[in-house]
C-alpha cells in the first residue's frame, strides 16, 4: 500500500461537511477561512466530510471552485472524505450528473487536495487507477506545543442505507486495514472522518476501543445526517457541522486534544439557530443573505448564468422545517406547496413529496425568487412519476410509513408532506404510528376514507398520486412499499420546472394566505 508522505503543518483546523454544491454558501465560509488563516503563522488545515458534489451548481464550477481556493491559499492543507454521494452517484451506480467525479478526484490529488476514504480504497480492490488518488489513510506531521506529533487521519462513508450493514463494513476495514496501519505508523492522534449516523459513530468508537484497543482517536468529524452535533464520547470530541455550506468549525490542536468553544447541538432536524457567537464557527446560515464572497470566487460562480435568472416574486413566507419543531410537527406550508405543484402539474387526484427533496426556503415575501433559489429548494431535479390504481388500504400505509420515519433521530427524515385536498387525524394512543381517519375534498366537501374500525370505506375506491422518481422507486428501505405500486413517468417533467411553473401561476394570482396541510393529534 503506498502512502504519500506525512503533510507538515502546526495547529489549527477547519471544518465542513455536506455542502451539496451550495456553492455561494460554501464560497462565503471559503473566504473567511482565507481570512483567519492570514493571521496563523502556520499551516492550517481543512476537513471536508463529503457530499461536496450533487445538487446544485455543476461539478465543473465546484471543481474551479475548489482549485481556486487551493490556488490561493497553498499554506492550507485540504482533505476531502467521500459521502455516499460521490460513493454512490460515481463509484458505484455510475449516475450521470457525476460521471466526471472520478476525473475530479485525481486532478484534486494533482493539485495536492488529498482524497482519504477507506470504504472506496477497499471497494477499488480491482481498479488502480482509483488507488492512485484516494487512499484509506493519511500521515499528518504536526508539532504540538513544540513537541512532535504524528497524526492518522482515515475516512468511512456509510453506503448501503442499512445501518447494520455498514456498520459492520467499518468495523472490518478498522480492523482489517486501519488497526494495522495503526500499528505500524504508531501515530500519536487519530482523527476519523465519519460519513455516518452519529449512533453508528458511537458504536465504531466503542469498537475501536475495546475490541481493537485503539486508544488514541481524539477527533471524529462527522457528515451525513444533515444535523448540528457537538459531544464527548470516550476520548473522542465528535462534531457534525451544519449542511449545505451553513457553518464551518475552527478547531486548535492542543495538548488536551482538539480543542474548540461548545457547539449547542441543534435539537431537531434542520431547526438551525444562528452559532455565530462561538469563536470556534464561522456562521453563514442564512440561504438568501450568505457571507461575502471574493471576487475570485464570484467570478467562477457567475459563469454559470442561469441561476440568477428571476422566476418570480415572492408571494408568500412560506413556514419550513426550519420554523417548526419538526420531530412532532405535521406539514409545513413550504411542503404543502411542493405537493399541490406536483399534483396540479400532473393532474393527479393526490400530491406527495419527500421532506428530504426540498432542504431549504424560498425568499420572503416580496423578494425576487431566482433560478438558484429553486434549485436550493428542489436540492435534486428528479423526475416526476404518476403512481396510478392507488387504494385506500395503500394511502393508509403509506401515510403510516410516513409517520413511522419522520424522524428515526439519525438522518433527513423520511416524513411525507401531501397535497392541501388530503387531511388526516393521528391516533392518539400508544400507536402513535397509525391512522385513524383519512379525509379527502371532493366538489369542496371532505369525505371519509376510512370506516370506524380504520379499514377502508371502499375497498374499490382508487387514486393516481403524484411524486418524484426516488419515492415512487422506493429508492431506500423505508420507502420499499412504493415498489410494489404501479408507476410511470410523466413525461419529461422534472421537479424544478414544476416548481417554476406553479410559482409563477401563484405570482399571477395569489390567494389572501396559504396553509400546510392538516394532520390532527400531533
């Protein structure tokens, strides 16, 4: 196994994770990373915990993005872990929008951006060329309060969307490939980069502990659940920034370990609060107003002429998840919009999108909404699927799947928002799961979908419900009902044009106020 040499550098640490492209939130926390690191008189050192690739701006302008960054500033050492996005999307299922990820990963390594991640170094047992640029681990030279320290710096992606499974992946490539490595580099600290949930992070840690008797992993910086976290777990400090280009973590190395001020964790899911007033963040939360970016970075990013088109004033300040206390909460008005777009662009007698498919908010009332903000908000342009013959018993399944995975506490919930015409009452008891009632309007009248015992009123009674390709695919575990549904794309529709065209029909003709859906009992 050939690993380059140990990078030198003395002392402090940045931070990001899953950035998805939001390239003008990213280039903002770039910048003031380019400003404090002109006050160290070392180099300094930048993690990135994956998913950098994906959803918004085109790889290509992430690319120059990046080089440019790496350009200017050659006294900043970067290192990229992969998320399951470029796992996924490139390494394994070779999607489309990152077919060139693999060639930007080897001129990232060219350029000195290194690329560690042992799940793809050992999934690229066959294939060389990958070896050539990403490697399982890397030896870092750091001086610590004058004293030598070498530090080992590894990197897991979770891939399989089976905690169980991939857990048990990383839990041999620690003992297989990274407790050797280990062994023979005998580095003073470890620091993972962990593209997982953070209960699994917990148990890796555990394992490495007391089965593994690796004593001395003192920083995870974790990525992938989209969630704030900060805290202690044996002798490791674990922190998962805030997505899409939010925050960014200054971390000192010390003699007691990584040091930084307390980041309050968020409580819920995509409930950000403003973590400006800790030293150790660079804040940039904000989607509309992000930080100031430089002119090299502005340069690079209006290349890319489309995203500042405006689509349309803004109607409504439309509620998010961001405003509401999302583990209990129902639907949201943002939510219920995509799923009224949805079901009016097709036709459809229902609408359904995924919380996760829509991450963002749209401007304020009375502000432009421009290309790039829809593409904030559809953070990936799906294809748009027409699910024909649905029952009653299928609603009520699904709308039980949906309150089953809102929130699993570990990642993007999987909570199902549906068109305004749909209402449903929670049960109140134990099952805290299921429904009890499911109302549909029809002519302006709501009409009861199940009987008193909750089975359905009419067993022939059948619907054609609107969503995107990933939910009609069944495109992870929880979402594996839909697979035995019958459907079809709508045409060529996407996502993002639907979108479009329902903001501008609602430009043209607003109503006085628009209202979430209506679920009871929560």
């Amino acid at each position: 196994m050939k690993i380059n040499p140990c990078i030198s550098f003395k002392g402090t640490f940045y931070t990001v994770a899953d950035s998805h492209t939001r390239l003008p939130m990213t280039a903002g926390l770039l910048s003031e990373i380019e400003n404090r690191s002109k006050n160290e008189t070392e180099p300094v050192f930048l993690l990135d915990g994956g998913d950098f690739m994906g959803d918004n701006y085109p790889l290509k302008t992430m690319s120059d993005m990046y080089l440019k960054f790496r350009q200017n500033n050659p006294n900043i050492n970067f290192i990229f872990n992969l998320g399951n996005v470029e796992l996924e999307g490139w390494f394994m299922y070779n999607h489309k929008s990152l077919s060139e990820c693999g060639n930007i990963l080897k001129n990232f390594n060219d350029k000195g951006i290194k690329i560690v991640n042992a799940t793809i170094y050992k999934l690229a047992e066959e294939n060389d060329s990958v070896k050539d640029y990403i490697k399982p681990y890397i030896m870092l030279d750091d001086i610590v309060d004058g004293e030598h320290k070498k530090v080992l710096v590894t990197g897991f992606t979770q891939r399989k969307m089976n905690q169980a499974e991939d857990e048990a992946d990383t839990k041999e490539l620690l003992r297989t490939i990274i407790k050797p490595a280990i062994d023979r580099e005998k580095p003073d600290s470890v620091i993972l980069m962990m593209h997982t949930m953070k209960n699994y992070t917990k148990d890796i840690l555990d394992y490495a502990e007391n089965n593994l008797k690796i004593n001395n992993i003192e920083l995870v910086t974790g990525a992938h659940p989209h969630s704030i976290e900060d805290f202690q777990h044996g002798n490791a400090r674990v922190l998962y920034p805030a997505p899409n280009g939010k925050c960014a973590y200054e971390i000192k190395h010390t003699k007691n370990g990584f040091e930084f001020d307390k980041i309050v964790p968020e409580k819920n899911h995509y409930h950000y609060e403003p973590v400006a007033q800790s030293k150790s963040v660079i804040s940039n939360i904000d989607i509309n107003n992000p930080l100031p970016v430089n002119n090299a970075y502005s340069k690079i990013l209006s290349s890319v002429k489309n995203m500042n088109n405006i689509i349309a004033k803004s109607m409504f300040t439309f509620k998010t998840r961001s405003e509401y206390n999302f583990i209990y909460s129902g639907p949201t008005e943002l939510g219920t919009f995509m799923a009224n777009s949805i079901k009016d662009r097709t036709n459809s007698d229902i609408g359904i999108m995924l919380t996760q498919d829509f991450r963002e908010k749209l401007p304020e009332k009375g502000k432009d909404i421009t290309y790039y903000n829809i593409s904030d908000v559809v953070n990936v342009n799906k294809q748009v699927y027409q699910i024909q013959d649905v029952t009653v018993g299928d609603l009520k399944n699904i709308f039980e799947i949906s309150l089953k995975n809102q929130n699993d506490g570990e990642t993007n919930p999987d909570f199902f928002e549906y068109s305004s015409n749909i209402k449903i009452d929670r049960k109140t008891d134990d099952s805290e799961n299921k429904i009890s009632q499911i109302y549909i309007n029809e002519n302006g009248s709501w009409h009861k979908l199940l009987d008193e015992n909750g089975r359905p009123a009419d067993k022939n009674k059948k619907f054609t419900v609107a969503t995107c390709e990933f939910i009609a695919n069944g495109g992870r575990p929880a979402l594996e009902y839909f697979k035995t549904l019958k459907s079809a794309p709508f045409g060529r529709l996407k996502t993002r044009d639907m979108v479009e065209e329902s903001l501008r029909i609602l430009e043209n003709n607003p109503p006085e106020k628009y209202q979430a859906s209506i679920m009871t009992n929560i």
